[in-house]
C-alpha cells in the first residue's frame, strides 16, 4: 500500500489547478522582463514603444495558443485542455498591459490626444473591441460563471474567434509601411479557424 500511496502523493503534488496557476506565473516573464529593461533604459530609444509592441504582441500569441488547444485535441490528438483557461487570461493580460501603457504611459490619460488618436487612427478601434471582448471573456472565465450561464457560455465565448478577427486587422493596420509579420500570424489565425469548420466523422454503420 505505501507504494500506492506515495504514488498519489506524486499526483497530486501537481493538480491542474498547480500547473495552470504554474504556466500563467511563468509566461509573464516577457512582461517582467520588458518593465524592467524599460526602467533600466534597455529598449532602445522608446521603451514605451517597445513594450507596447511587445504587449499586443504576446497578447496575439495567447490568443491564437488558446484557440490552437481544441484542434490539437481533435486532429492531433494532443489534450492540453487543462492549460486553454490560464492561455486565454495571459492573452487578456497582455492586452490590458497592452492598453494600460498605451493609455496610461504614452498618452498619460489625456482624454483629448487619446479622442484625436481615435479619430485619426482606425486601428485603434479594432484594438479596442478586442481587448473589451476578451475582459468580458476573462469575466466569465471563472467555475462559477461558467454554472450561472449555463448553456450560454458556450455561445458567449465563441466571440473569442471575433476577437481573433479583429486583433489581425488591428495588428495589419498598425504599421504605417508594408510588414509581412501581421500577415504570417493573420494566416496562422485563418488556418485555426478553419480548422473549427472541417466536419465531424460520423460513427460507422456496422455492416457497412
């Protein structure tokens, strides 16, 4: 029996909740690492800039991580269910790192330069619906949300493939010159969501 039990011991040293709370802890490096080479003056000449690029960028990988987990399970038959949850908040993390540095660091919440900013440079919108989809996704994210809405969540977060949409615009339309970067994780996008539209096999008649 003792072997038995210290083999549960090992399991249980490392729950789902422990690696999710594990993986989310560990990818805010980039983050931690951004502020503080910015603070030391080790980002070039705009650090503000750097780590705003860095932010929405790391935001659109969680993002495309997060939606690449059900097609890993089904075509690859590789499950990391357990770690689509802790994706999906490091992507709205990012995001608000994202428009906190933006709004806060860059425009020092001016309410006047950031209208102009809206006005004069439409990505910024597209930008802002992603980031205001993915907090409502991050608000209902939680156990007890999930059992309050019902057969609604399902439904409600299917707009994370809308969020996905408008972060590839907002992402194209924020060079002011042809970069092919936006456009390589654009197609990355496409292909995980036509992934979701390759029908079911249906199960075999006997006989047939």
């Amino acid at each position: 029996m003792a072997p038995d039990a210290s083999g549960r011991r090992r399991r249980s040293r490392f729950s789902p909740l422990t690696r999710q709370v594990f993986l989310y802890l560990f990818c805010l490096i980039p983050a931690v690492s951004d502020i503080a080479q910015g603070m030391a003056n080790r980002l070039g000449p705009n650090p503000v800039s750097a780590c705003l690029h860095d932010f929405g960028l790391w935001a659109f990988r969680f993002l495309l991580l997060s939606l690449a987990v059900s097609p890993l399970r089904r075509f690859a038959k590789l499950d990391l269910t357990v770690y689509r949850r802790p994706l999906g908040l490091l992507a709205f993390t990012y995001a608000a790192l994202h428009v906190v540095f933006y709004a806060g660091v860059a425009r020092h919440f001016d309410l006047h330069v950031l209208w102009k900013d809206f006005t004069t440079r439409p990505f910024l919108t597209f930008g802002l619906l992603t980031f205001l989809i993915l907090l409502v996704l991050a608000m209902t994210s939680t156990r007890k949300a999930i059992m309050a809405l019902g057969r609604r969540w399902a439904r409600l977060h299917k707009l994370v493939y809308i969020a996905m949409i408008l972060a590839c615009i907002h992402y194209a339309l924020s060079f002011k010159t042809w970069h092919t970067e936006p456009f390589i994780y654009a197609a990355i996008a496409a292909g995980l969501l036509a992934l979701r539209l390759v029908p079911k096999q249906g199960k075999r008649v006997v006989g047939e």
